[in-house]
C-alpha cells in the first residue's frame, strides 16, 4: 500500500500524519505520478484548521494542490505523456502530500527545472495568470498589486511587467528590493497606503493577492469595483468585487506557459526550502509560526 499524509481531522498540525492509503488510479484523462515534491499552499494550512470547512473534504483528507514528480500510469484518453515523463501537476481535488498523486493537468517538467521548483510553481501561477486574464490589463495600464512580496504576487508582478503593465506593487519593508529587481515600484504597507499609490499616477486595477482586508482602499483608488480582484477576501461580494475562485477553466495553458519561462531563466519564484514529506506537521507548524519568510516544498526521496 502507498503511503499518504492524511488529515485525522481538523484542528492543529498534528492531525497531519504519515499512514497508508488505498491505490489511486487514473480517470479519463487523468495521470498518476508518483510524486518527488509537493507544494503546500496558505489554503492547506485553512483546510487543516478548519477556516475552510465549506469546502468538502473527504475523511483522511490529502491535502496539497500542487506536486511534481515522474508519471507512473495513464488513464483513457490521454495521449501525448508517457510512463517516466517529468512533470509539473495542478491538483483541483488535492492529493500532492502522497507518494502518489492522480492529476488532471500537467505540463512537461524540463531538465533544468528542479523538483522543488516544479512543485512550487503550478498553484500561483495558475492564479497569476487567471486573474490577470481576468483583469484584462494591457500594455500602458498601471496595476496595483496587494501581496507583492507572496508566491501569486512575484509572478503577477513579473508577467505583467512582461506585458508592458506599469507594476505599483504593495509590500513590507523586506520585499522592497525584490519588487523593484521583478520591475515593479514598491510601496509599503501601512498607514497612508492608499496615499502612497496615489500619488504615483492613477491606478487602472487591483490585484489582491493578500486578502487582508484592501477592498476599500482599492475601489476608491480605481474608482469602482470593476477592475478589482481578490483571491481571498471574504468580504468580496459586501463590496462588488469578484472572488476569484480555482477552476480548471481560469486559466487554461497557464503551467506549459510558465514552466517554460522557469526553464528559460526569465521566471523567478519565491524563495523555498524543502522538508521530508513525513514531516509535514512540522512543516505546517513553522509556516503558522510566522517566523519563516520562504516557503516549504515537500519532498521524497
């Protein structure tokens, strides 16, 4: 039997443990990987604790949206990938915190992209590119962007810079010098934000990539809700603002496109470390924590 971090039930990190699962396998269109690196995401930590608990879980719960590793069999239907590729995975119905993960969408994985890497990627960027789709933010426009300095954040800000968009981007003093080397103009959190951005020229759209409570600041700063977006803001709807929500159709060829941008050296990531993936509640424990800037990739040997 395969083995899994499965989740005993909500409540502190400790509920997270390493115990064997029944053999997951492929669907119409569907891979199976087995996996060398997993990503965990903020939501993980909300799943665990039970902020989220209007999304379904099943009992014994896997979290994890994100992972990498080697495809291990196919299911009906899929054509183009073969038993042994290295991949990059996109995980709607979680699953990355296992030896084996049953994925839906995939990209390639290039040599020169390491595991870690891989597993770090497929959650931001898919929101990335999705709501900057959303946005239709074109060249010559100036977007503020909340959360500068998270995962979504650094490669929101890199893709629209890319596209010609003028990048005001929100963040603490720590990331100030990484949002100006992305090409983005900082401006720091706190008091008298709003006046900040404000005064360097008007603001055609928000990204909020924080959800920490923006939506007011970035409705009078755009002057409507429109052009605002948030990725978890729960008061979004009080406002008029869209909440934009995971779904396999927000942000179709997002992964080839970044992981290819990442092989090419013009795509950077937040910085990482890497924990054994049986260690997860340790894991989840500093990231709750606070005291670690970097995120945490899970990985098996």
């Amino acid at each position: 039997m395969p083995n899994a971090v499965v989740m005993t039930g909500y409540g502190p990190p400790e509920v997270l443990q390493w115990a064997e699962v029944p053999p997951a396998e492929p669907g119409e269109g569907q891979i199976r990987i087995k996996v060398k690196a997993a990503g965990i995401s903020p939501t993980d930590l909300a799943l665990r604790a039970g902020y989220l608990k209007a999304i379904p879980l099943p009992p014994n719960a896997v979290l994890g949206y994100e992972a990498a590793g080697a495809v291990d069999a196919i299911g009906p239907g899929v054509t183009g990938t073969s038993a042994g590729d290295a991949v990059t995975a996109l995980l709607f119905s979680l699953g990355g915190y296992a030896e084996y993960a049953v994925a839906s969408i995939w990209a390639r994985k290039p040599d020169s992209v390491s595991w870690t890497a891989a597993a770090a990627l497929p959650s931001s960027a898919e929101a990335a590119v999705g709501v900057l789709r959303q946005l239709h933010v074109k060249s010559g426009e100036t977007l503020l962007l909340f959360g500068g300095g998270g995962s979504v954040g650094i490669i929101a800000t890199q893709l629209a810079v890319a596209q010609g968009v003028r990048v005001i981007s929100a963040v603490g003093e720590h990331d100030e010098t990484l949002a100006r080397e992305l090409g983005a103009t900082p401006v720091r959190y706190g008091a008298g934000l709003p006046g900040r951005a404000r005064a360097l020229g008007a603001i055609d759209a928000v990204f909020d990539a924080a959800g920490k409570g923006v939506l007011a600041d970035a409705i009078a700063l755009t002057g409507g809700p429109e052009r605002v977006i948030t990725l978890s803001d729960p008061a979004a709807a009080d406002f008029g603002v869209m909440l934009s929500e995971p779904t396999p159709d927000r942000a179709p060829g997002a992964l080839d496109e970044t992981i290819a941008l990442l092989a090419d050296g013009r795509l950077r990531l937040r910085a990482h470390t890497s924990m054994p993936m049986r260690q997860a509640a340790e894991a989840h424990r500093q990231l709750e924590g606070g005291n670690i800037h970097e995120r945490i990739i899970l990985t098996l040997e």
